[in-house]
C-alpha cells in the first residue's frame, strides 16, 4: 500500500507552485522612448471569444508591400487604439494613480510632451510617493535642458525609491550637463553599486573625469566601458582626448583611429539597413508593440480591481498584435489556471517556451501543465529540458519527481532526484516527495527519517502526520 503522499502533498501541478509568474502589474516607471523588442515569435492563438475579437484591425505585418497612405493609416489605427485604452482606464479608474499613469504613458510615447507631464504631475498631487512620476517629469525636463529642475527631479525621485536602478546614472547625466563632474562621479559610483555591469556610467564616469582633468582615471573609466561594450564608439573618442592630454601622441592616433572606424562601420550598416528595409515597416512594428504594452498594463490593471473578464480581453489583444509580448501571456496563463482553463493556459505557455527556448521557468511551466492534463510523455520531456538548461533549479527536480511518482515508472531515479531536491530545497513538501519515493523502492527506513524531518520543519501539517502514521503501520 502507497503512502500516498502525492495527492496529499504535490503542489507543484496546482496553480499555487506553478513556476513563479505574476500578471501584468499595473504600470509603473515609464520609460520615456524606451524601445521595444521587434523579434519574430510564434504566431498568437487563433481562439478569441467574439467579444475579444470585436472590430479590431489585424495586426501590422512586415510580409508586403503597403503604400505610405496605408502604413500611416494603420499607424493611426493602432495610435487611436492606444489612446482609447488609455481613455477609457482612467474613465474606470478615475482614483487611481496607475491609470493616470498609463495616460501619461500613451501621451508621452506619441510626443505629447506637455499632456504627460500633467498626467505625471496629477499622480504626484493623488500620491506623493509616486518615485516612477518624478521620473518621468525628469526625463521631460532634461529634454527641454532644464537641467536645474531635471536635477531637482531625480533627486526626489532617489529619495522615494533610493535602490532603483537609473535614476542615479540619469542624475550623473544631468550633473554632467551642468557643469558639475565632481557630484557627477558620486552619483556614477551609486549607481555602479546598484549595477555594476552598467557600461553606460563608464562612459560617464570617463566625460566627468576628463572634466576635472583627471586624465589617468578618465582611461580607466574609457578602458572598463569598451570592455562591457566593445562596439560603442564613445570609450574610444574618450580614450583617444585622454591619451592625448595626458601627452601619449601613439596611443591617441591609436584609438582615433578605432573611433573612425567603428564609426565609419556604424554608418555604413545604417545605410545598408535603409536600403534593405522599409521604414515604414519599423513604424509598424513599434506601433503595434507599443499597443501591445498598453493592452498589458491596461489589463494588469483590470486585474487589480478584480475585473477578469476585462484583463483577459486587454491581454489577448496584447498577444494578437505582439507575438513577442511576454508580459501578456504570463498574465493569460496565470487567469486560466486560476479559473481551472488549463489547455488554455497550455497554448500560452507553449507560446512563452517557444519565445525563449533557453529559459527553464518556462519549461517547467509547460511541463506541469501538461502533467495537470496527463500528458505525461510531454510533462517528462519539457521538465528535463528544463533541467538541462538549469540544472540547480529545485522546481525541475520536484516536477519531474512528481511526473514519475504518478506514473509509478524509473521509481530509482525518482528516489535520487528527490534527494538531489531536498539538498537544494529543504523544505517540508520536498522531504514529503522523498519519503513516498523511498517507500516506493522499498527503503522504509529512508521514508520514514523522510517524513519526520518534514515534520520537524512544518510540525503543524495535518498531511504530513497523517502520512507518518500510516507509514508507522508499514512494515
């Protein structure tokens, strides 16, 4: 007779330990003209409810050729969409900071530089913490050179949220642009210690010390960001005025002539790209993506106020005009597995395993899905993919114990994964899963120790003394 542990005790294959994912939080830090991914990525689901499908224009397409007259009517499609998403949240959510946030957001992104400030400043008078609308109050006044307020800006921004990383390496920016490398290179070095792979504050760091005329650093600076980014032609023109200054006429031309060339190549390519490519297309594309990411947070917000229906529409048209949006489709297999939509919940997760094919997370996803619908060949093959791209991630090895306890097959194997899980994870669960693999290999010995370390980490589970005391009864 089997412990039983499993149905008992696996949580892995519910919805509450499925790989961590969350839906899409209500937007937060807008990133005044961030660029968003344009990558070819498997095609979206062709099942939306009528409600979802509605009026909708299909999605922008690079295959083709389309006259400027029709590129820019759907670029205008798409950007009135985007307005009438954002409109219509703040008419639902009048109160709350988010929505006028993703209005802010919208106008920003479109060149309504005026309109997003007061979005951004109406978040401020709802809610004075708000770091992520100081910031985007910031970057305005930068643009405009109003370095005086910009500064002002990210400094309360840093005070509201002193960890986040950026703001700093704006603030040495802005510091730079008025004259000041001295408090410059303070606010390089905090921002170096938030992100010290960050080979933009290198460049900084370089400009701010040949500022001072501290010309041996300044190389230092230059030297560490052509490290970190060899292809940047910046550290280079930097290295070159250094060497210079500092009297080394060789090591000047040197690195001039390494600015020239990388330059000269950068503009070559750009040419290139501009007879191979339409325009046009690029537009297309960021115009939809960009809608896509509206869609995103407009559902996260949904979500928030607990209209799921609402969310789930927001995010399948996310995922209808961006095949790469990630964002979305996390959010979409979140709800369905909460609402028990599991082959739902497995299109979009195939969808997000197919977008990164290297990422475990999304491997073991799949693969307790597909366990929930008892395909268990594909459960096993997608959580072994997973492990071989992360082989120390405790998830894998407690989904692939769990495949191989429920079907009752390679019991030894699922004996030595369990071990290898409860050595990385010990927690009362894990050490559960052992117990039932010990006893299925006929080590009642090992199950029970097993169980009464379970019990010693979690002495309050009913399950787990349950089990044990069945398990006394075995012999």
């Amino acid at each position: 007779m089997a412990v039983a542990l499993v149905g008992a005790l696996s949580a892995w294959a519910r919805a509450a330990d499925l790989p961590p994912q969350a839906a899409a939080p209500p937007p937060q830090a807008p990133a005044p003209g961030a660029a968003l991914p344009a990558e070819a990525r498997p095609p979206a689901p062709a099942e939306v409810k009528p409600a979802e499908a509605a009026t909708k224009p299909p999605p922008p397409t690079t295959g083709g050729a389309q006259t400027p007259d029709e590129s820019q009517r759907v670029e205008g499609i798409l950007r009135e969409e985007n307005f009438d998403v954002a409109r219509q949240v703040v008419k639902d959510f009048p109160g709350d900071t988010n929505a006028v946030g993703l209005m802010g957001i919208v106008h920003n992104q479109y060149g309504n530089t005026a309109e997003a400030a007061a979005c951004w400043e109406t978040c401020i008078e709802m809610d004075p913490g708000r770091a992520d609308a100081y910031y985007g109050l910031a970057v305005i006044a930068q643009r405009k050179s109003e370095y005086p307020r910009a500064a002002e800006l990210w400094r309360k921004a840093q005070e509201l949220d002193p960890t986040q990383p950026g703001l700093y390496g704006h603030y040495a920016e802005t510091l730079l642009d008025m004259g000041n490398p001295q408090e410059a290179i303070a606010a390089a070095q905090k921002e170096l210690a938030l992100n010290p792979a960050n080979p933009e504050i290198r460049v900084f760091l370089g400009k701010a010390y040949l500022q001072l005329k501290e010309y041996d650093k300044a190389v230092a600076a230059y030297e560490k960001a052509r490290q970190f980014r060899p292809r940047d032609s910046r550290p280079y023109l930097g290295l070159a005025t250094a060497w210079a200054r500092l009297g080394q006429a060789d090591k000047a031309k040197e690195y001039s002539e390494q600015f020239r060339k990388i330059r000269d190549e950068k503009d070559k390519a750009l040419v290139d790209s501009r007879r191979a490519t339409d325009d046009r297309i690029d537009d297309r594309l960021w115009a939809a993506q960009f809608l896509a990411k509206t869609r995103t947070d407009a559902g996260g917000l949904y979500a928030a106020h607990g209209k799921l229906e609402k969310a789930e529409e927001h995010w399948r048209r996310a995922a209808a005009v961006d095949p790469g949006n990630i964002t979305c489709r996390l959010g979409l297999v979140e709800l369905y597995v909460r609402g028990g939509r599991e082959r739902l919940a497995l299109t979009f997760a195939e969808q997000l395993r197919a977008i990164d094919p290297k990422s475990a997370t999304d491997h073991f996803r799949t693969g307790a899905l597909l366990a929930r619908l008892q395909q268990f060949d594909a459960a096993e093959e997608a959580v072994r993919k997973g492990l071989k791209a992360a082989p120390g991630r405790a998830a894998g090895y407690r989904a692939l114990v769990e495949i191989l306890l429920l079907r009752n097959q390679k019991l030894a194997e699922a004996r030595a994964l369990a071990g290898k899980l409860v050595e990385l994870a010990p927690a009362a669960l894990n050490y559960g899963m052992l117990s039932e693999a010990c006893f299925r290999t006929g080590d009642l010995p090992g199950a029970r120790a097993a169980l009464e370390r379970a019990m010693q980490l979690d002495p309050g589970n009913e399950q787990i003394r349950s089990a044990y005391k069945r398990l006394q009864g075995e012999k």
